[in-house]
C-alpha cells in the first residue's frame, strides 16, 4: 500500500506522532545551538546535507558531481 498522504487521514494522531518524535531534536538544536547538538548526536548529524556551503551528504555530493566534506569536519569537531 503505498499513498503518499495517509497522515492526512488521522490528521491529529499523525501530529502527536510528529511531535513527539521531532521535538527532541527541535529541544536539542534550541538548548545546545546546531554545532553542539549536531555534534552530540548522530542522528541529527546524519541529516546534515550542508553546512557553510559544503556538501556534507555523500550521496547528493557524487549526484551532483560536487566536492563532499564529512559532516564532522565540516562542523569543525
């Protein structure tokens, strides 16, 4: 089964879900700043695509034929 909208049929249990699972993150990045909080946590740091103008996800970097930074080095930790 594959409909690209099925949250919009339970609209309000789907925004439950969405919060509950993002507002750790969104607490994170508010407490800590992006640097830290990307720093502390790999899955945050996973979604980091770019960062001051460096492509810091492999796979967009080799579609796009662009030089490719780790997320790491790119943060400077």
């Amino acid at each position: 089964y594959c409909v690209a909208n099925m949250p919009g049929a339970v609209a309000h249990t789907s925004t439950y879900a969405l919060n509950n699972a993002t507002l750790p993150f969104v607490l994170a990045l508010a407490g800590k700043g992006a640097g830290k909080a990307l720093a502390d946590d790999s899955h945050l740091l996973a979604g980091l695509n770019v960062h001051r103008g460096k492509l810091t996800y492999k796979a967009v970097a080799e579609a796009q034929d662009l030089p490719f930074e780790e997320p790491r080095a790119a943060l400077g930790v």
